[in-house]
C-alpha cells in the first residue's frame, strides 16, 4: 500500500514539474513575442525616424527644424494643446463630478456622449465643422458678414482638436470618482465645509493623479491630431499647419530629410508625454493599490 502511495506521490510530482516547465516555456515565449512585436512596430519606425533625420548631417537637421513654416507648425500646435486642454480639465473634471455624485434624468445620455469622439472618425468631425462654419455651411453667411472666420483658421483648428479629445479626462476622472464614493466629501459638508472647500480640499486630492493622467493623455492626443485638424485647416504653410500636417507636406515635395526631422521633433515631445504617462500612471496605480489595501 505503501509503495503504491509512493509511486503515486511521484507521479503527481512529476506531472507537477512538467507543468510548472510548460507554463514557463510558454510564459518565456510569450515574452518573446511581446518583445520582438514592440521591436518591430515601435523601435524600428523610432529608429528609421531618426537615421533619416540625421542623414545629411546635423545642420539640414537644425535647418529643417528651424525653418520660419516649421517654428510655426510648432507654436500652432502648443496654441492648440494650450487652449483644448484646459477646456477639456475643466469638462472632464465638471462632467466626472456630476456623473459620480449626482443621480439626475439623462445621465446615461450624458456619459454616452462623452464617448462620442471615440466612435466618430476625426475626418467626418472636421467635415461636420466645415457644414456648419464653412463659406456654403450652416453658420457661413452670418459668420461672413461679421468677418469671423472659423474654418480654415486657428478656430476652427482649436475647435477640431477640442472634439477628438474630449472624452480623455473624463472618462479617466468617472471610474475612479466612482469608486471613491462620496463618504469623504459628505463628512467635509457634514463639517462646515461649502461646496469649493469640499472640492479643493477632499475632492481634488483623492483624484490629482488620475487627472495628471487624464491631462497627459489629452496632451498627447491633441498634439498628434492629424484627420480633424487636417480637413479644417486649409493646409495654409506658416499659419494653419500644426506640426502633423507640416510633416505631411514636406514628405508629399518629396523634402524625405526635412520631414523626418521635424517628425523627429514631434517625436521627442511624444517621448516627453510618454515618461509624463508613466509617471502619472505609476502613481495613480500605487495610489489604487493603497487604497485597496486600507
């Protein structure tokens, strides 16, 4: 009976064994992959970027970079991101703040449009803004006879990149606000505390790091906006072109160099949001981590 028990045992032991060993052949290979994915699809475009860039040397690269038309794609584009960005922080904040602690009729109405932009494509809004503000659109005549111009103009850029980032702090702000409850800011009230003090001194503090995250994210989307801002821009050089579009042109003259010099700068403000994302995430996550514990 006894040896039946021990060969037994060495089985199980055995099979054991052989599971860990597949699950950590698998686990390896599944690394692997990972790996040679992200070198494929990101490492490789980053690097064929930048050996194009750097071609001719690095003075066609400060040339290229330094160029009138390219110094100002770039103030367009942080003209844009400092504009739609705080726009966003204030909506995000505001509708995170009225879907998590308030019942109301419409709420599901309200949260489904903020995921609007996600299912529209950027084209079809700038085409929509070029209906309604364009010469022949919805808007046109009146906006003609008071000489405002919307469409083809840093408005009408602005607005475009508002749409396709709108849902960003949001929709980071309405899980995490909903998880947190709203325990704290009723014993702030409960307290003597008034609205703005409730908000600045309970509320702002429990979610900073996932509006730091929201923030980064709708930086990085307003900075790479390309279909949108693209149909309403007019593709003007020096005054409607954000730094996406300015890259498109040169590469369409066939200027390869300039454009992959100035899609080098757009890359290393991309780089700059990213080590922002992570960061912010990392905190976020620990801050999750601490409150799950607690």
């Amino acid at each position: 009976m006894s040896s039946i028990t021990a060969v037994t045992s060495a089985k199980a032991h055995g099979n054991a064994n052989a599971a860990r060993c597949g699950h950590a052949l698998g686990r390896n290979l599944l690394i692997i992959g990972a790996w040679l994915v992200f070198a494929l699809f990101l490492l490789l475009p980053l690097y064929m970027v930048l050996s194009e860039a750097l071609k001719q040397g690095l003075g066609v690269f400060f040339t290229a970079i330094l160029e009138p038309d390219a110094i100002a794609a770039l103030k367009l584009t942080l003209l844009a991101v400092a504009i739609s960005v705080p726009l966003n922080l204030l909506f995000g904040v505001a509708a995170a703040w009225c879907v998590s602690k308030y019942e109301f009729r419409g709420k599901s109405l309200l949260v489904t449009l903020i995921d609007l932009p996600f299912s529209v494509s950027p084209v079809i809004a700038g085409l929509i803004y070029v209906l309604l503000f364009g010469a022949q659109g919805f808007f046109g005549e009146w906006l003609q006879d008071r000489d405002i111009q919307i469409v083809f103009a840093v408005p009408g850029i602005v607005l475009a990149t508002l749409f396709v980032t709108v849902p960003f702090v949001a929709r980071e702000l309405i899980p995490l606000m909903q998880e947190q409850g709203t325990q704290e800011e009723e014993a702030a009230r409960l307290l003597g505390a008034n609205g703005w003090q409730m908000f600045w001194y309970v509320t702002v503090p429990n979610i900073k790091w996932g509006l730091i995250y929201g923030v980064v994210l709708c930086t990085a989307r307003a900075m790479g906006e390309f279909g949108a801002v693209s149909v309403v821009s007019g593709h003007i050089r020096g005054y409607t072109n954000t730094l996406p579009l300015h890259v498109e042109i040169l590469y369409n003259e066939y200027n390869h160099v300039a454009a992959f010099s100035v899609a080098s700068l757009l890359l290393a403000l991309a780089l700059c949001i990213l080590l922002l994302k992570q960061w912010s995430e990392a905190r976020l996550a620990r801050l999750q981590s601490n409150a799950a514990e607690e």
